[in-house]
C-alpha cells in the first residue's frame, strides 16, 4: 500500500492531492474549493480536514486557508504521480477511455507499491527510449488484438504471421485435455463476462468434465473448476498442451 501511515485512508490521501492541486493552481486552498472539486458538501471537507491537521498532514484552521506541511506534501505528490502513471499507462498503452482511465487510476493509485512503480516507470522508460521497445509497441497498436477486433476467420494475428502459432477453440478438447488460453474472440460483452470469471491469456485450462449433446462442460482454470458453456467455449482459443 501507498499509504504507509496506518491513519493515512485513501479517501484522505485523495484530499491531499486536491489540496495539492489547487495550491497549484491558485495559490491557497479553501474548504469551499475542496467540496467543488470532489462533489460533496463542504460540511463533510471539514472532518477530514481535522484529521489532517491532528496527523499533522495539513495546517488548517477553521475559516482560514489550508496549507500543506512537508509530509502532507510529500503524500500528496507521491499520490499524484502514481495516478499519472497509472492514467498514461491506461490511455496510451491499454487504450483505455479517458472517463475510466481517470476513475480507475484514482481507484488503483492508493494500493501501487513502490516496488510496481519503479517497474511501471521501467516499461514507459522501454518504449520511449529503447528502439526495440519502441517496435514492441508500434506492433501492439497496429494488432487487431489490442482492441479486441479480430474476426472469426482470422484466429491469427496478421500482423505477426512470422510468430503464427495453432489455435484451437476450447470446445474442440476431450476430458483430460489440457490448453493455455491464448485469445478470446469475442464481442467486448462477452469478453469482459468471460474475463471477470477468470479467463485471462496465459491461463491454463483442463477440461474435466464434457458430455455428447450436453450444453455445458466442466473445466479446471488455475485450479478454480468451472462450469462454462459449450456456445462460450467456442470462443476461448488455445494452444493444446
């Protein structure tokens, strides 16, 4: 976790980078100005704003300007970075939408240790810098895959047919085979459905249980078992082991 001081929440860590934010931007911070930006009613700014100041994050007293203290301030900058690197890496890698992007850094950027943002940093440092990084990630652009836009007919990358490997859909394995799970061919509703039962790349699938005219079958994914159906199935592709 970010947050190392057990009364630091991530709802407060959120308050210092807004006060952080508006020192910024206008030069002093005031409780009205905090409740603006984060939606709520300056009434419940005012709580956690005591909290700081008990902590010993913030100078505040009630009616005046609110300021930062060093350690106030060394919070808030280290919240902020880990949100724009968390929102650069969502936009210009995963091609996130900008509404999520900014909702999902905000959710992620409390709970990144600083051993996943050195990495994080390491990877951006890799493509802007290296120029085989900078090829890695050209060809991810151009992969119908990035987007999840690979037709039917075209299991494989085009992009990569030098790299072509055989896929084959989940349905085709009999009891007692087992596949790493590769693509998933789908539209995005049934991606994400799929995704959130824990069909992510790289997963390895045993099938346990599948009967001739039934419409569902039983399978082993990273040792969570799973009934899924034969039509879903269909479009989890895989490399058989």
């Amino acid at each position: 976790m970010s947050n190392q001081n057990a009364n630091m929440t991530s709802s407060l860590e959120d308050y210092l980078e807004t006060i952080f934010e508006i020192i910024e931007k206008k030069g002093v911070a005031r409780v009205k100005d905090i409740a603006a930006i984060r939606n709520v009613k300056p009434g419940s700014v005012s709580p956690a704003m005591r909290r700081l100041a008990d902590a010993g994050y913030i100078i505040y007293n009630q009616g005046e300007y609110i300021t930062l203290t060093d350690k106030g301030s060394e919070i808030a900058v280290k919240t902020l970075t880990r949100h724009k690197l968390l929102y650069r890496f969502l936009v210009d890698i995963l091609g996130v939408n900008l509404e999520d992007a900014e909702s999902d850094a905000c959710a992620m950027e409390h709970s990144l240790s600083d051993s996943s943002v050195n990495k994080l940093t390491s990877f951006f440092e890799f493509f802007q810098s290296c120029p085989e990084g900078k090829e890695v990630i050209n060809k991810y652009f151009s992969c119908p895959m990035r987007n999840g836009e690979m037709k039917t007919q075209d299991i494989i990358c085009k992009q990569h047919e030098q790299e072509q490997r055989d896929f084959t859909s989940l349905d085709t394995l009999n009891p007692g085979e087992t596949g790493t799970l590769a693509y998933i061919n789908s539209d995005d509703k049934k991606r994400k459905q799929l995704i959130n039962m824990g069909f992510l790349p790289g997963s390895k699938i045993f099938v346990e249980k599948k009967f001739s005219g039934s419409t569902t079958m039983t399978v082993l994914l990273d040792k969570m078992t799973i009934d899924i159906d034969v039509e879903d199935s269909k479009v989890l592709l895989i490399t058989k082991i």
